[in-house]
C-alpha cells in the first residue's frame, strides 16, 4: 500500500485493519484540533497533517478544500483502506495445505462445544500426517489447564515418544493464551496456525508476542487468520447460547 505525503514523499507500508483504524482516529483526531485553531490562523480549511505510514490521507487536499468535500473523500479513503487491509488478511495461495487441519481443529471444536466445552480444537500435524487432536476439557477434567492445546501437544509428545516437537505444526482455532503460548514455545513447535484472535487473552500476537520473543530460547513462526470468520462464529454461538437461559429466566420471573 502507497500512501503521498504533503511533501511528495512517498511511503510503503502493510497495515492491518486495526492498524488503519489506529492510524484514521489518529488523523481524525489531529484534523478536529486543527480544525478548532482555524479561525485564529485564518485558513479556510487546515492542511491535513503527514502522520507517517499511519497517516494515509496526509497530502490528497489542499487548504481551500471544502468541509463537504472532505467528509466525502474522508469516508471514500477509509473504506478503500479498510477492504485492502481486510484483503492483505486472506491466507495466500501457498497456505493452502492448512486449511484441511484447521477444518478438522474446527470439527473437533464443534464436538467441545456440544459437551458443554469452550469451543476451541487444536491439532498436530508433522511431515503432512496428523498426530493428535484435542479439544477443550476443563469443565469434564476439572483441570484448569485442559486447553485445546495443551492437550494435544501431551498426545502429540506420547505418540512420537519425546516432548521435542521441532518438526510439528500447531493448528487452533483461537489465538493460544499465554499458558499455551508458553507450552509451545517449550514444546519446541516449528510452526502455530490460528484462526481467531483472542482479545482477552490473546499471547501470540493480540495482548503479547511470546511466540517470537527474542529473549526466549526458541521462536514459532505464527500464521493468524486461517479460517478465522469460522471459528469466531463458532464461539459468538456458544456463548450466546449460554446467555440465552438466563434470559429466558428473567422473562419468565415477569
């Protein structure tokens, strides 16, 4: 993505669509403050301010600009960002090969969800062949730490005889947490596959980035986004299933 500078100067840079979000409140921000001190420089309408990479817009009007004419490139410029940023998003052609690992991570998902689980699978695959696949346990086990992950990297270890997974690849349906972050990282994982971000508890690359933290003895490459409509919508679906009894309760007590 390209974006012009005031001065001419032009920048390369691959933003995310939180990134561009960022970037457009920012702008916005900074163009309301300049737009409040207008009447004391005596400018018709402010020149937009370069922001760097995060300022996309910087340079496109000019100073006798009108407000109409603004507010309507503004809301044309912020839609084209957001679609090319969504679109960076889509796993390229070569990532292929994992999306039949993460639909089976989401089969096995759908089953946790069923058993009154947290819906969230995880598979191992090393060399093409699938080791072990998991889902969440901790409301059958009474383990705190029966995660998706976490599991299936103890039945991954049994099954090829040693904990050193340096060949194997992690496919989840939701961003590990930093429990199973730190179980991957030991685990000597090569690679870790996700589907949606976790914003509550996000390790990978949402909250922290324990998997590539040069300060560790060992990084993971991280691939997120396979898949990850699917798997957010398996969740927002469990969730408001659970909600929905409540609700049910309180119209009945009326």
């Amino acid at each position: 993505m390209q974006f012009t500078s005031s001065t001419g100067e032009t920048s390369t840079a691959s933003l995310t669509p939180v990134e561009v979000a960022e970037g457009v409140g920012a702008q916005r921000r900074q163009l309301r403050r300049n737009i409040d001190r207008r009447g004391a420089s005596g400018d018709r309408w402010p020149q937009l301010v370069h922001g760097g990479a995060h300022a996309p817009i910087a340079g496109l009007m000019g100073a006798s600009t009108s407000p109409r004419r603004f507010r309507a490139t503004m809301r044309g410029l912020t839609m084209s960002l957001l679609r090319s940023a969504e679109a960076e998003l889509e796993p390229p052609a070569d990532l292929a090969p994992a999306l039949a690992p993460m639909r089976l991570a989401l089969e096995v998902a759908e089953q946790a969800g069923r058993s009154g689980e947290v819906p969230v699978g995880a598979v191992v695959v090393v060399r093409g062949q699938v080791v072990a696949v998991a889902h969440n346990q901790r409301e059958c086990l009474n383990d705190p730490t029966a995660h998706a992950e976490i599991i299936a990297l103890r039945a991954a270890a049994a099954a090829l005889g040693g904990w050193r997974l340096v060949d194997a690849e992690l496919y989840v349906t939701m961003e590990p947490c930093p429990m199973c972050a730190g179980a991957v990282v030991n685990a000597r994982i090569r690679r870790l596959v996700y589907g949606c971000d976790d914003p509550k508890a996000g390790a990978a690359r949402t909250l922290y980035r324990l998997l590539d933290d040069a300060r560790l003895n060992h990084q993971v490459e991280v691939v997120p986004g396979v898949l990850a409509a699917e798997s957010a919508a398996l969740l927002k679906s469990f969730f408001l299933r659970l909600r929905q009894p409540a609700a049910d309760l309180r119209v009945a007590d009326r």
